[in-house]
C-alpha cells in the first residue's frame, strides 16, 4: 500500500534551505511515500470575504490537499513562529467553515535553520495549528535540522552520512504513522 504526502515548503526564497530539505526528503522517502510538492506562493492573503466564492487559487489549493492521503510540512522559522505564507495557506485550506481540508489528514512536521534551536519554536507553533485543525500528527522522533553550510546541495543531496540516515529513519517512521491512521480511518464500527 502507497501513499500520497502533500508537501508544503515554508519559504517562497530562491535559494531555501528548506526546499533543499523538501528535495532531500523526496530523495529519501520509502516506496511507499509518494511525496509531492503543494505550492502555497500564488494564493493571495486570506479573508473570510473570500469564503462565498473561493477564487480559483483557493480551490485549486484545496482540491490538491484533497488529493493527498496525508501532510507533511518543512518550514522556516520566523521570528520564533511559522511565516506568514505557510499560516497563510493552513487558513485557506481551513475554510470555508465546514470544508476544513485538514480534517483527520496525518501529518508530519520539519524543518531547518542555521540558528541554534533549527526551527523548533516554529515548529511547537505549527503543532499547536495542525491541532486545531484535526490533523493528526506524528509525535516522535521529532526532526530539527541544524544547516551548516553545504549540508544538502541544491539537487536535494544530504551530504553528511548521520544526516542522511537520520531523515532516511524519519521518513520510515512517518511512513508507518500514515498507515496506521489511514488504516484505523477504514475500521468502521
Ligand atoms: C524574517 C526572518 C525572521 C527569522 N527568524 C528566525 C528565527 O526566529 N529563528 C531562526 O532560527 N532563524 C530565523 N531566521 C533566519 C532563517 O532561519 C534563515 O533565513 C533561513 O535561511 C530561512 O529558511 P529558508 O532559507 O528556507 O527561507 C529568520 C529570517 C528571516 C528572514
């Protein structure tokens, strides 16, 4: 059985560090992950003036978090929390009210910094979000990458052996957290 795991990058620059980690993760993904990449740049700023009549960004946004078995988001920190641009898109996909895309959708969070603490305030931020929004999300092992320079080129290689491995077991165990969610979501009762 294979899934299919939306990925949002956190960061529209040209030169992210965490899109390297996303092309990494997609390198280093089990079989039965079948990461793809769900843009986030192109939709405008949210307001609930939008929810009458979802513009077509809005929707297309939506339909491809549909499309997706399961979430997986690799973001910056930003002035200890998440950016904008990733809140941004977790509110467009949140509504209308009654649509939230989100819903029971499993999810796994990451991502990287040169600082010290590698995006962990962001990412407990980010935890807090995926709650609200009934995303079920993977607990443990945790995954804050600490980027020294050249630790993954721009082809998505995780130049450093640990590292590697480290994400390679990460991806794994994402792998059977998504099927044990998916899977108890068929049991029916
Ligand atoms: C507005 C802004 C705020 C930042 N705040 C933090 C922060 O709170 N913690 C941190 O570790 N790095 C912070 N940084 C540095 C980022 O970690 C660094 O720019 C990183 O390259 C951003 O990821 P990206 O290359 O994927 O865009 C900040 C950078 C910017 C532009």
């Amino acid at each position: 059985m294979s899934y299919k795991v939306g990925v949002f990058v956190g960061s529209l620059a040209s030169d992210s560090i965490n899109r390297k980690l996303a092309k990494a993760l997609v390198k280093l993904a089990p079989p039965e992950l079948e990461l793809v990449d769900i843009p986030i740049g192109g939709l405008p700023l949210y307001s609930r003036d939008y929810d009458a009549d979802y513009p077509p960004e809005g929707r297309a946004f939506k339909d491809a978090v549909a499309a997706v078995d399961a979430l997986l988001f690799v973001t910056p920190e930003y002035n200890r929390s998440i950016p904008g641009v990733l809140k941004n898109a977790i509110d467009w996909g949140s509504r209308p009210w009654g649509t939230n895309s989100f819903a029971k959708k499993p999810s796994a969070v990451t991502g990287t910094s040169p600082g010290n603490v590698s995006t962990a305030v962001a990412q407990q931020h980010l935890r807090s979000i995926l709650s609200f929004v009934n995303s079920p999300e993977l607990a443990n092992p945790e995954a804050y990458i600490h980027f020294t320079e050249g630790l993954i080129d721009d082809d998505g290689n995780v130049t450093d052996a640990s590292s590697e491995e480290f994400l390679r077991n990460w991806l794994k165990e994402f792998h059977l957290f998504v099927a044990k969610v998916v899977g108890a979501q068929q049991i029916t009762v």
